[in-house]
C-alpha cells in the first residue's frame, strides 16, 4: 500500500530522471551538430580530390590550349604577382615555347591549386611549396631559358606550342 508520501516520492524521483534525460539530450544534440559540421566542412574540402597533374603529352590540341591558357592565367594572376621578386629574374615571357618550362610550372599550379582551394589549406604543404618545389622548379628552369631576352625573338626555342607527340620524341 502507497501513501501519499510514497507518491511524491516516485513523482520527484521521475521529475529527476527526466532533468538528467533532458541534460544529457542536450549534451547529445551539442555533438550531433559539431559532427555534422565536421561532417559538412570536410565534403566542402576538394583539396586532395583536384590534385591532378596535367599530362601535357596526351592532350589534343584544344585541351592543351585550353590548359595552357589557365596555366598563362596563373603565372600572370598569382605566380608573377605574388613571387615577382625571384620569379622574373627566371622566368622569361618564352616560357610556353619551351616544354620544360610548361611541364614544371603546369605541376607547380596543379599543386598550388591543391593546396590553396583547399578551405582550411595545410600549412605542412604550404611550407614543403614555398620551400622545395618552387625553388626546385626555378633552379631547373635558370639554365632553360638563361639564353632567351624580352624580345618576341629572343627566344632560344625553336619549336611548336603543341604537338601531339611527346616532347621528348620530337628533338
Ligand atoms: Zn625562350
């Protein structure tokens, strides 16, 4: 047999079970929602899926001009700007002409691209670009173009924009 006492009991007892559930729903509900945007900022993230390098040799001869414009559109919009100050001392206006220079700097955007579209960019890579490949690339490059001036015909390469052979097959 109950008595009223005994109900109160049960009532308050229920009544705290109920806060805890409610607390610990609402701890539930805070993590649901930093997974989902954990969830959502890592679908938003294409960095490592675009890291693709351009093959130049398999392209026909409208992706390969396409390519060449976006790669052109870089190294004006980015690479010069912002690297002006050791990449102009390498980095002559002839650098399309010469397959070399289309092979480096085309893989040196792709990792670029990779790196900085990324929306929370790792700085681990960041430094590895800044510190290895864009060096490397313009240390290979000096002795490439040393000979080629300004001049629309100063230029040491002899050879078309594009062909579908290999670059290496074509000297
Ligand atoms: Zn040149």
């Amino acid at each position: 047999m109950t008595t009223e006492a005994d109900d109160a009991h049960a009532v308050i007892t229920q009544a705290a079970r109920i806060l805890v559930l409610r607390r610990d729903l609402g701890r539930l509900r805070t993590q649901v929602e930093a997974l989902a945007e954990a969830l959502a900022d890592a679908l938003d993230d294409p960095g490592p899926l675009v890291a693709t390098a351009p093959h130049w040799a398999a392209l026909d001869d409208g992706e390969y001009a396409a390519e060449l414009e976006a790669l052109a559109s870089w190294v004006r919009d980015v690479l010069r700007p912002n690297y002006g100050g050791y990449v102009d001392t390498v980095l002559r206006d002839c650098w399309a002409k010469h397959f070399a220079a289309v092979w480096e700097l085309g893989t040196l955007r792709a990792e670029w691209l990779r790196i900085y579209n990324a929306k929370r960019p790792p700085l681990a890579d960041a430094l590895v670009w800044h510190d290895r490949w864009l060096p490397g690339v313009l240390g290979r490059l000096r002795p490439v173009m040393k000979s080629c001036t300004a001049a629309a015909d100063g230029c040491a390469m002899d050879q078309p924009a594009h062909t579908k052979a290999a670059p290496w097959t074509t000297r």
